[in-house]
C-alpha cells in the first residue's frame, strides 16, 4: 500500500467517491454514463481521489477537459474541481492561457488520443517545446470514440475499426515519442490496468514545475473491443483470438500488450511493434515558460 492514501471513512467498494464527485453530490446516486467497462471511470475517481488526498486547490489546479467520451468525467470528478471544457483538441493552448493569466496555476489537461494527438497535435507540441507548467492526461482508447469510433492517429497496426473495417494500415503515433520531442520534462506512460501506478505518476507530476506528460492506456470496449480480438498484435499470433466485448477482458488484454521499459530494452523492433511501452521516459526539469517570461518582462520594463 506505499504511497496509497487513507480510504475515506465512507469508501464502499462498490462506489467509492460518490459522495465526493459532482455527479453524485447533484443526482444522489448518480454512478456514471460511460458504458460499462470503460476505463474512463477509473481515471475520473482516480483524480477525485488525489483532489481529495492532496488537498488540491481548485482554484489553483483548475481542469481544462477537451472532447470526447471522456469530457463527461467532469460529472465524476470532485465536485469542488473547477472543470472547463475546452474545444476539441485545443485544451493546451486554454491551459497555457490559464497559467499565463495567473501564474501560480497548474492547471491540469484531460484529452483524448484523438483530441490531444490528432485535431490538437500542434497545440499540444508547442505546450511541450515551451515547458509551460502544467499537467497533460492523455486517454488512448486507440480510437474516436465518442464520434462513433472511427480510427485515429493512434489505432494500433490491424485493428479493426468503423473507418478500417478491413483493418489499419497507417503507422501509429506514439504520444510519448512526440511528448519527448517536443522537449518535455517529464513524460510516462501507465494503463488503468495499473492504477497504483497512474497515482504515483499523478503524484510526481504535481509536484513538479513544467509540463508533465502521462499517456493513460484505457479500454473503450464499445468501439474498439467489440470489433477486435485478443489475438490483436503479433505475440499472440497463433493463439485463438476471442472478441474483446468485456471490460475484463479489455483489461487482461491491455495488461498483456504493455511492456515495461526495462525490459522493453531487451526486446527487438518487431517484438515490440503494438505494444504498449509503460513506465517513466523522461524526468529531467528545466526553466518553466511563465518563469521565463516574467524575467524577460522584468527586462523589458528597464529592471523594475
Ligand atoms: C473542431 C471539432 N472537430 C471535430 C469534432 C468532432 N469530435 C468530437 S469528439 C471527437 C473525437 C474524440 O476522440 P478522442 O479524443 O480520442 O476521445 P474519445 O471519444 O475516444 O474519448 C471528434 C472528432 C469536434 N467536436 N470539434
Ligand atoms: S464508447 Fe468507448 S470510450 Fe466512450 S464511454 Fe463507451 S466504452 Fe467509454
């Protein structure tokens, strides 16, 4: 239990949060509208939990949600969070408008694969590249779900999807790689399926000053399960493919299709084509950008 928080006196295990998320708070026993087996929940009382642990300052940490599924996390998170949904794919760009208007902000960014690595690719590596305290969530579900479940940037090789009914042929783009790039400090990857993980990581992102990036691997059993097999991906080539119509079974296969980065170090190119590289990539701070633009306003203004 390192580093895991206290449950909260009236934790059920059923439905942990629900006196403290917003949803709950209005509607009484409201659980959720995601369908069963989305990881989305998971990471909505994830937050609502660190809100709660860290004693987070709304106005201080606010959320910034683009769009997708998951913008109706803003009904699980606490409800003291103060939530701001932005336009698709331009949730880096409010984040950095936040910090900038107040620099003791941190806000904190929750997007989607396709809103954060496809409509909004640009903005989100120009918030990278220039280090602008904050901290970007970024859901991969390995498709646009919310639109119907249409292949996105991130659909891995071969999968099935509502535009690639005879499967993906397009390379995938790797969130981390392009978080990396673009020169941000901290930069990890974890999964649902490993939510004491994801909190340490939150945790660290927190107390860090810059832009932290964390890729959240999550199932959308709807649209991607529901059309593809386990057998997805090239280790289990031979084995039989069973259809992912279950969150278990998303979950098992998520588990399955990560490799941890140091053993991902051992492996080949071909061995790791598909898969899922989890851990910590980089965690190097540097000169945050309000910082940095407040000592160049201070030599703008003659030094005072
Ligand atoms: C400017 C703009 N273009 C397109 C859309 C339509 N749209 C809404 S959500 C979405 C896809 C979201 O996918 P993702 O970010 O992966 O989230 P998910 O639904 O998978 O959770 C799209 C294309 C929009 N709302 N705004
Ligand atoms: S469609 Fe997929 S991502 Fe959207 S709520 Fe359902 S399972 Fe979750």
């Amino acid at each position: 239990m390192s580093g895991i928080a206290p449950m909260f006196p009236n934790e059920k295990p059923e439905h942990p949060y629900l006196q403290q998320s917003y949803g709950g708070k209005v509607f009484g026993n409201f659980a959720s509208l995601f369908c069963g087996g989305c990881g989305y929940g998971i990471i909505g009382q994830i937050f609502t939990r660190i809100f709660e642990d860290e004693k987070l300052d709304p106005k201080l940490h606010p959320t910034v949600i683009g769009i997708g599924c998951y913008s109706q996390i803003m009904l699980l998170v606490h409800e003291a969070a103060q939530k701001v949904l932005a336009l698709h794919g331009r949730a880096p760009a409010v984040a950095t408008g936040m910090k900038m208007a107040n620099p003791k902000m941190k806000p904190i960014v929750f997007s989607g694969d396709g809103d954060c690595l496809g409509i909004g690719g640009n903005h989100f590596i120009h918030i990278c590249r220039r280090n602008v305290d904050c901290l970007i969530m970024i859901f991969n579900n390995s498709i646009y779900a919310m639109t119907g479940g249409q292949g996105a940037p991130t659909t891995l090789y071969g999968a099935k999807s509502t535009t690639t009914p005879y499967t993906m042929f397009e390379n995938r783009t790797d969130g981390v790689k392009l978080a990396l790039a673009a020169g941000a400090p901290y930069v990890a990857r974890t999964t649902v399926a490993h939510p004491r993980t994801l909190m340490k990581y939150f945790r660290k992102a927190l107390r860090h000053k810059g832009t932290s990036v964390i890729e959240i691997i999550t199932p959308c059993v709807t649209y991607f399960g529901r059309k593809n097999l386990s057998n997805l991906g090239e280790e289990y080539k031979g084995e039989k493919g069973e259809k992912m119509d279950t969150g278990g079974k998303m979950i098992d296969w998520i588990k399955r299709n990560s490799v941890r980065i140091n053993q991902a170090k051992f492996m080949t190119d071909e061995e790791l084509f598909n898969k899922y590289i989890i851990g910590e990539f980089r965690y190097e701070p540097k000169p945050e950008y309000s910082d940095e633009y407040a000592k160049i306003q201070k030599i703008a203004m003659g030094g005072k």
